[in-house]
C-alpha cells in the first residue's frame, strides 16, 4: 500500500484517552455548576495533568514511532524514477 502503512494504535488510544479525560471532566464541571466557558478552560487544564501523570506509556510509544520514521523514511514507489531523473539532468 502506501508509505503510511504502520500500526495506528498507540495514536488512536492516546487520542482517545485524552479526548475521554476532556469529555469526563467537562462532563463533571459542568455537573458542578460551572458554566460552559470556565468548564472548558477547567477541563483542558485537568485533561492535560491527567495525561501527563497517567499517559507517560503511550508517549513514549508515539515518540519511538516518530523517532523510528525520521531515522528511516520509507522511500515511495517513484523515488528511485526521481532519482534516476535527477541524475540524468545532472549530465
């Protein structure tokens, strides 16, 4: 398939985990009393803490993913027919 072909995974659990700390706090903020402005402000605030306490795992498995595609990209079909273009305009 594509050059984007990986296991998505430790992205999309990591996504949704914080999208489920936000929505979980907003969710209780809102409960409380708190309006809707402040809750929103409250919520990120507690869904960031939240993530860095309890997420450390998934980051470090998304920052090994990043580092692994920037060491080693993964050349497309058409790299090596640029490539010869390349050359050939060069002589």
């Amino acid at each position: 398939m594509g050059a984007y072909d990986v296991d998505m995974s430790p992205w999309i659990t990591y996504t949704l985990a914080r999208l489920g700390f936000f929505v979980a706090a907003l969710v209780i903020l809102l409960l409380v009393g708190t309006g809707w402005i402040w809750g929103a402000i409250f919520a990120t605030l507690i869904s960031f803490a939240l993530s860095v306490l309890l997420l450390s795992g998934l980051r470090q498995r998304i920052a090994s993913d990043i580092q692994r595609r920037v060491e080693k990209p993964t050349p497309d079909i058409d790299s090596d027919v640029e490539d010869d273009q390349i050359d050939s305009a060069k002589n």
